[in-house]
C-alpha cells in the first residue's frame, strides 16, 4: 500500500507539506491511501509525530460533513466529525487522534461545495441530499473496510504504541466503531455515545408510538407512519428498489442490530447516551443481558435530561447554549486510562 500525498488546497501560511503527509491549519496531519478503487483520507490531529502513544479512532456520526472547510472569508476551519465539540487537549495528550474522512467526501471541502448543515453536496442538484456517489457508498461493511485499512497503515508507523487501540463513536459511527472492534482483535477498549442497540430504522416506529402516547399526534396517524416505515425496511431490502434509490442502502446497512457484537466483545465497553434522546432509550435494557451472560464488562453512563448531541432539553427542545459534549468525552478519556 503506498502513501500518496494529498492534493488538498495549497494554502501557504495555513497548510504546508511535512514529511509524514500534510499540515492543516496547524492543527493536524493529512493522510492518503489507496484501496482498491477508493482513496481514503484521514487526520492524524498533530502537527509533528514523534511521540509514541497508542492511537484513539474517532469514528464520526451520518452525513458527508467534511473534516475541514476552506471559507474565503474565514479561511480554513475544522468540523473535525464532530471533535471540536471535545477537549481535544486531554486526549492528545495519551493518544493519537484519529478521524477517517467520510466516503466519497473531501477532506477539506470549498465553502461553496457545502449546504447550511455544514454537509457536502458537490454535484448534487439537491442542497438538502448528499451525492449519488456517497449515497452509493454509505453503508456499514464499507466505513468498516476503510477503518481497517487505515489501522492497518497505522501499525507499521513508528509513532504508534500498538499496545493499545480505543475505538469510539457517536451515533451512526457507534455501528461503525462496533463492527471494527467485532473483526479486529487489536481493540483494546470500546467507546459508543448515543448508540442503538437494535439498529436504526426502530426508532422511527417507536418515535410514532411515544408522539402518540403523548397525544403529540392520533393513533391513527401512528399507525400509518409505522406502517409506512415497515414498507421502507422492505424497499430497502429489495435490491432492484435500492439499485434505483440508493439512500436506502444505507437504512438495510446501518439497521443491523448491534446487541450480540456487544455480548461478543470481552473486553471493556463504555455506553454514554442522553436520557432524552429516542434513538438510545434502549440502551436501558443492555445491562440486562450482560448480567444474564454473567458478563461485567460493561459500562453505562447515563447524562440525565440531556438528548443525542449531548444539549440540555428545556420545554422539550435542546438548548444549545448548554452543551455537555466536553464533560462526556472527559469522562470516557478518563476510563480509558483506568
């Protein structure tokens, strides 16, 4: 496998070549390899890898966000998956960071290529829906494959402890993160934030059972909306339907439930979810089958009145002047070091 040095924006006070890839911003190192037909991008977030220290993967949450945007006004700016929102000091100070580029998604994308959200749309006629091409790519066994290769370049680096690998994500990279630690026995210890044990597409049909237990809408409405998402799952698990929809591969991929992974991984596992968030109410249940397996191997932290991004809920909305991200990241850097 060979090291390719990414063409990203040449900018020269923010992001100049090293000899071991690419300086962003002065802020992290970009990577590039080759597999198969794909090109893989990551950051290393360090600007000079000379220290040893295991490494930490990130595995960021849906959507093509890409990891850096280059704004004419602004300049260059982090997204990052989702890890400004951490201190990304205290983990930096163990571990080597790491964040894998979402398929078919630059690294660092033009302030013009992306929407409201912050997610790429590049040749999409649509603002609000990702490209043919990432769509076609966004399934579960190809965010696995990329991470292993990945991981795989990264042991031969010197720079890496491989005495110890801590894979972590949030939400849709809680499945990702779950199946690289299922088939790669160098996982040390497991990380999930606002994770599902049962998949995906559950959720949607307990949301209309929850919004009309609380009158939100009729039983009636309920009924068709789970009825609707029940023909969804079949849409999705019809290839010609898929081959002519490709987002629906994504909800066959990511709606595989993630509990026996769980059960099957004996080493340390920490669960964190907020106790308003819907996709991860279940996760109340988990413990309840490990104790069963005579399995202690779990950790499970509830954030109280907090939802899936870690905000407060106040009169049922997040506030987003109280995040939490931080102090949940803490917390889970500082078991990892137990």
């Amino acid at each position: 496998m060979k090291l390719k040095i990414s063409l990203l924006f040449i900018i020269v006070s923010q992001f100049f070549i090293s000899q071991q890839g690419k300086i962003i911003n002065n802020q992290s190192t970009a990577f590039e390899i080759s597999y198969k037909d794909d090109t893989i991008e990551f950051i290393v977030v360090d600007t000079e890898l000379k220290e040893k220290k295991p490494v930490f993967l990130w595995c960021q949450g849906s959507l093509p966000y890409p990891l850096y945007v280059n704004s004419k006004e602004e300049g260059i700016w982090m997204i990052g998956g989702g890890i400004t929102n951490f201190n990304i000091g205290n983990i930096v100070k163990n571990y080597h960071l790491i964040v894998i580029a979402m398929p078919e998604t630059p690294l660092m994308a033009d302030e013009k290529d992306i929407n409201e959200s912050y997610w790429y749309i590049g040749n999409s006629k649509n603002k609000n829906q990702p490209t043919l091409e990432f769509q076609r790519a966004d399934y579960l066994e190809n965010y696995v494959n990329r991470a292993q290769k990945v991981l795989k370049f990264l042991n031969k680096q010197k720079w890496v402890d491989r005495s110890k690998l801590i894979v972590a994500g949030s939400s849709q990279g809680t499945k990702v993160a779950t199946k690289i630690a299922a088939t790669n026995k160098s996982v040390s210890k497991l990380g999930l934030f606002s994770a599902n044990p049962f998949g995906r597409i559950d959720q949607m049909i307990r949301d209309y059972r929850k919004n009309a237990e609380q009158n939100r809408i009729s039983w009636e409405e309920a009924d068709k909306g789970i009825e609707k998402e029940y023909q969804t799952f079949r849409d999705a698990h019809n290839p010609e339907k898929a081959a002519k929809t490709p987002n629906l591969i994504a909800w066959k991929s990511f709606s595989v439930p993630l509990l026996n992974d769980w059960l099957n991984f004996n080493k340390p596992i920490y669960i964190a979810y907020g106790t308003h968030d819907i996709a991860s109410d279940l996760n109340d249940m988990v413990p309840l089958f490990f104790i069963r397996e005579n399995k202690n191997n779990l950790t499970l932290k509830r954030y109280l009145n907090l939802e899936h991004n870690f905000f407060e809920v106040e009169n049922g909305r997040p506030n987003h002047d109280k995040p939490h991200w931080e102090k949940v990241m803490d917390d889970f850097v500082t078991w990892t070091l137990k």
